[in-house]
C-alpha cells in the first residue's frame, strides 16, 4: 500500500533525478542568447556580479554581515549561467541538508550539549585561574609579578 507520505518521497525522488538528467540550460533572455557576442558579453557580466557577490561574502566572513549567505548568493547568481556552478551549488543543498538533518539526531544533540558544557567549565576555570592569580588586571597592563 502506498501512503501519501511514501509517494511524496517517489515524487521528490523522481523530480531530483529529472532535474539531474535534465542539461543546464543559460537563463539569459533569448535575445542575447540568438547573438553569440551578445551571450559571451552576458555571460561575462554574470561572471563579474557573482564574483563581487562572493568577494563581499568572503570579505563579511570576518567583517559584520552574513558571509555564508552572499558566498551562496554569489554562487547562485553563477548557476544560472554555468553548469558547474549550478552542480556545485547542487551538492552543497544536498551537504546542507544533510547537516541539518545529522544536528537533529538525538545522538548529536547530547553530545553537542556535554563538549559545550565541558568547554564552558574549562573556560570558567581559566578565567577563575586567571582572576585568582592577578585579579581584575588587563594582561596588557600586567606588570612583573
């Protein structure tokens, strides 16, 4: 018996195998895709823009911003006109979630709990060491002690 949850698992199963087989096609509109010049000048532009995008990504993962977020941008603006991007692209949905999915184990989630609990105590016990030995002293201000 095939219950409703079983064929949208067949149906999501048959999409990603379609969407696999199926060749990338370039987004461009068909304008710029009927003249050669045209499409290669297109094609660079979408090059450049999804370089800035990723360049400021990268640029944000140690300023403020959300650097994951413009990197997949970036490479999402690539994909609609490169094929290897778009398998990239591809396969890090898939890793993610995949991630997102391993994080929700149980198994997971505890010892993700304990190493943060022992990481913490640690840290506790550094800083309680720190303060017990100089007080509330800056390190740079230490003197010979």
């Amino acid at each position: 018996m095939n219950t409703g949850s079983d064929r949208e698992t067949n149906e999501s199963a048959n999409s990603e195998s379609a969407a696999e087989e199926t060749p990338h096609v370039s987004k461009a509109p068909a304008f710029v895709k009927a003249r050669r010049t045209l499409h290669l000048s297109w094609q660079v532009g979408v090059f450049v823009v999804g370089l800035a995008v990723i360049a400021a990504g990268v640029a944000m993962l140690v300023l403020p911003g959300p650097g994951w977020v413009a990197i997949f941008a970036g490479l999402a603006i690539w994909a609609t006109e490169f094929a290897w991007a778009h398998l990239v692209l591809r396969w890090t949905k898939r890793k993610v979630t995949e991630a997102a999915q391993k994080a929700l184990d149980p198994k997971v989630r505890r010892r993700n709990l304990v190493l943060t609990t022992v990481g913490l105590v640690v840290a506790g016990a550094l800083i309680g060491f720190y303060l017990w030995k100089y007080g509330l002293v800056l390190p740079w201000n230490l003197e010979d002690q």
